[in-house]
C-alpha cells in the first residue's frame, strides 16, 4: 500500500515538473522588458566608472588624468631620451 502511494507521489510530482517546464519554455516576454533589463544591467556594471561619481561627494583633493595628459608624459618622457640619445651620438 505504502509503495502505491510513493508512486502515485513521484508520478504526479513528475507530472507538475514537466507541465511548469513547458510553461516557462513557452513564456515570452515583450521586447521593452528586455530592453530596460539590458539598460538596468548596464547602469549597475557600470555605476562605479561614471554615474557613481556624480552622486559621491568628493573633497576635491583627488586629481584626474585624463588619456591625453598620460600620453603628453609619455612623448616627454621619449624627448628626453632622444636628446640624450643626440647628445651622446654628437659626442662620439
């Protein structure tokens, strides 16, 4: 009697499993809930390296560089080394 039951358990068990399966595989959402999804997930991976920083309250003490003052180090950095390069060369 006890192993009917067990059965009957698993079938119908079974049975819910393979209906809510084919009920989420079937359930489509509307393409504006994709797209604020993807919105939504952009600005939150995204928070630290912009947004973020216009609603911290800075002290004003930290200074930015920007790609452009990196590379005018850098070319300052290569003058440098051609005038001494030059300067060496000129002695020889």
């Amino acid at each position: 009697m006890k192993a009917i039951q067990a059965w009957i358990t698993i079938v119908i068990i079974l049975f819910i499993t393979v209906e809510a399966f084919q009920w989420v595989k079937g359930f489509i959402l509307p393409l504006p809930i994709y797209v604020l999804a993807g919105a939504f997930l952009a600005i939150a991976s995204n928070y630290d390296k912009g947004i973020g920083s216009m609603f911290r309250q800075g002290t004003g003490k930290e200074e930015k560089l920007s790609q452009t003052a990196t590379l005018d180090e850098s070319i300052n950095v290569l003058k440098e080394q051609n005038d001494n390069s030059s300067s060496l060369l000129s002695k020889e």
